[in-house]
C-alpha cells in the first residue's frame, strides 16, 4: 500500500515565534486588525504584512458593508452599468 | 437632484419619490383637447378629483393622457414595444411627473421598473438600452398649459416586482432599514398587474432565478372574462379598459366576483406552480400591483401564503421602492464615478 496524506517539504520550515507587545491605543489598528482576522489567516496577514500587502482583504467585511454592496449588485441583475 | 422610480404598468403608469409621493395615472393616451369651459379654473386638485385627463402639448400636437375615454379615442398599447418610448409613452411620463411634481423644471435619477418577462425575454438588453435612450435627457412639454420640464440624469432599469422588495426594505435614502436577518432571509413579491404576473425571490441580495418568473395571467383574464359574461347576459361586451373599470366598481356584483374568481384561481396555480414547496421557506411573501386592490385575488394568495404581506397601497409600492433604489444613484453620483450617465 502506498503512503498517504501530503508529501514531505524536502525542506523543513522555519519556524519563528513572536511575540507582539501592543499598545491598545497607540497600536489600536493592529490589535484590532489581528483580532478580527479570521480564523487561521493570522500568519498569512503577518506575512503578506511583511511584504507590503493591503491588508484590508484580510479582514471580514462589515455587515452594513455586505448589505449595501449586495444592494448594488442586485440593482444590476438585469441592467448592468452603461 | 430628486430620486424617482418609474412603473410604467399597463394598467396604470405610476410614478413615486423617494420621500413617499405617488401619482397615479391611467396608462391610455388619445390626440384631442378638452373643451375650455370644462377646463377654465381647474387646478391640480380639482383636475384629479373631476378625474379630467392631463393635456400634454407636444411640438404642434396635444394628447390627453389618463383619464381620456370621454375626451377621445384612447390609443391602447399593450405591445412591448412601447417601453422603448414614442409620443405616448412621452405624453404619459410628462402627465404622471406633473402629477407628482406640479408646474417648474425638475433634476432626476430614476429608477424603473419592467415586467419580468420582458427583462427575461431574447431582446431584453435591446430593450433596457432603448428605455434609457427614451429616459436618459430632458422631458419637456406642456401639462395643462403649464410649462413642465424634467432632465433625467441617471436611470437603472429593474424588475418591477424588486420595486417593492425595496419598498419593504429600503429607507427614503436608499439604505436597508430592516434588520439584516431580514436581508439575508428568502422572500418572494409577487406581482399582479393589469396583463402581467410576476413571481420574484431574493435571498441575501441574490435573484433566486428557480423561483422567478414572468407569464401573462394578469387582470385582464378577469376583464376578458367579465367581457364574455356581459356579452352573454347582456348582449353587450365592454373592451377591456372599460370592463377593468367596471370591475374596479363594481367588483362585489356577481358577475364581477365571478370573473375575479376566475382570474384568481389562474393567478394562485401559476404562484404555487413558480413557488413550489419553497413557499414555508419563506419569511415573507410581498403582494404587490394593482390586481392586488381585488379582494378575490388577494383573499385566495392570503389563503394559500400565510405569510404574505400587503403593502399599505399595493398599487404604488412597485414605484415607490423603485424611487428610493433611485436614491442610492444619486448617493453614487455624490460619492463617487456613477457610470449611469448618458
């Protein structure tokens, strides 16, 4: 029987381990930015933070936010922007 | 800049704002003028309460748009080609805004409203696109010999029925004003009107296309009814105009409830056919259009939807949901590129 499951990275990751200090005023955004991520895209919001992303696709839309642009998107179902 | 929604039915052309202002007018133009001694003094109010047409003067030619059969002969258009304009249409819009707006020259973003079969039909973006050449651009005439114009600046053409899924759940400027569960739930409209029978289902702001549909079984099965009841106890047929009126009279005689019953239970199986066993799914079911005034009709859909709900004047609620989706074009056109304008 073959083996299962993912095969082995040839290389084992880096593991590294930090550990934030926020401010909750100063570093309000951040903490508030970490918090709201969703589950398990912590690490890839660091990472792409990291690297320059815009971070915003990271975080959950607000509701309100949802609603209005659900609003506009059926406002388009049949007429689409001239 | 003020936000209007537009249904054009074939019953009734109904125009509303966004701060809840309707004006209802027949959908029947005729050339002609009213005599002046009939119209000497008339003032808006005292025009629609004498149920006198409007007289909207176009280049050389004046047609009487509304309320016409005594004045002259009206031109009936029930075909799909009018949406796209023409003097009629053009006569019609100009008399519902003067109903609306009074005398003076007006700004808009409009919202308007289209059967759902026709939106649904081979040629439907042939004919959004000839809506808003006919819409988009200025409106001027003479309503009553008073000078009238309107610039629409902006227009989305929409399903009629989402008009009154809007009128439920939209405030004057456009933003939902119910709570979000209410949003994210599956409610279906539907749709009466004088010659079309619209079902529509929304679910967290997405057309549900299984449970949307658009057939012809509107009003006029029980006017054609009425006309063949009459013609057989009476020897006499109304046209269709005439036997919608009647019936709008005189509903609760019993060969108007009889022609209503008919009509009713055509209406009922075409929604439990379209509805199917979602209709337990749904948190509300919106009934809307001017078949909905019918008691026969709207007692028989209460039946069969426990959940439905009536708005406070179903023939207008189309339109008025339709003018508060207009205020968002305008809020857009604040915030930022609106991308409507012609």
């Amino acid at each position: 029987m073959g083996r299962r499951g993912r095969r082995p990275k040839p290389q084992r990751p880096v593991r590294v381990v930090v550990t934030l200090s926020l401010d909750p005023v100063r570093d309000g955004d951040l903490v508030e930015m970490l918090t709201r991520a969703p589950s398990g895209t912590r690490a890839a919001l660091v990472k792409a933070a990291l690297r320059g992303a815009d971070l915003r696709a990271f975080l959950p839309v607000p509701e309100e936010e949802a609603i209005e642009a659900a609003l506009d998107r059926l406002g388009e179902s049949f007429d689409a922007d001239v | 800049m003020i936000a209007i929604g537009i249904d054009p039915g074939f019953g009734n052309f109904k125009i509303a704002d966004a701060s809840g202002r309707v004006a209802v007018i027949p959908s029947t133009v005729g050339v002609g003028e009213i005599a002046p001694a009939l119209e000497t003094g008339l003032g808006r109010r005292r025009r629609e309460a004498s149920r006198l047409p409007e007289a909207v003067r176009l280049g050389n030619l004046t047609y009487l748009a509304g309320e016409v059969e005594r004045y002259a002969r009206p031109a009936d258009r029930l075909d799909m080609d009018r949406f796209g304009g023409g003097p009629e249409m053009e006569a019609l819009l100009l008399a519902a805004a003067f109903r609306l707006l009074g005398e003076g020259e007006f700004e808009a973003a409009a919202a308007v409203g289209l059967p759902v079969h026709v939106l649904r039909a081979p040629d439907a973006a042939e004919t959004v696109s000839s809506v808003r050449r006919w819409l988009v651009g200025e409106h001027r005439g003479e309503v009553n010999g008073r000078s009238f114009a309107l610039r629409i600046r902006a227009v989305r053409v929409l399903a009629q029925p989402l008009g009154a899924f809007f009128a439920w759940g939209l405030d004057g400027s456009g933003r939902w004003a119910r709570p979000s569960t209410d949003f994210k739930a599956r409610v279906a409209v539907i749709d009466v009107g004088f010659n079309t029978l619209d079902i529509f289902a929304v679910e967290a702001g997405e057309v549900i296309q299984r449970f949307t549909q658009g057939g012809t079984v509107g009003v006029r099965r029980a006017a054609e009814r009425l006309a063949d009841l009459m013609r057989a106890q009476r020897g006499w047929a109304p046209s269709l105009r005439e036997a919608d009126a009647w019936l709008r009279g005189n509903g609760e005689e019993e060969i108007g409830r009889q022609a209503l019953e008919t009509a009713a239970s055509e209406i009922v199986t075409f929604c439990e056919q379209a509805l199917g066993d979602t209709a337990p799914l749904l948190r509300a079911v919106l009934l809307t259009g001017g078949g909905i005034a019918f008691a026969p009709i709207r007692e028989r859909l209460m039946r069969r939807f426990p959940n439905a709900v009536v708005p406070a004047d179903p023939v207008t609620a189309n339109a008025l949901g339709l003018a508060r989706f207009a205020a968002r074009l305008i809020r857009e056109r604040k915030d930022g590129p609106a991308g409507t304008e012609a």
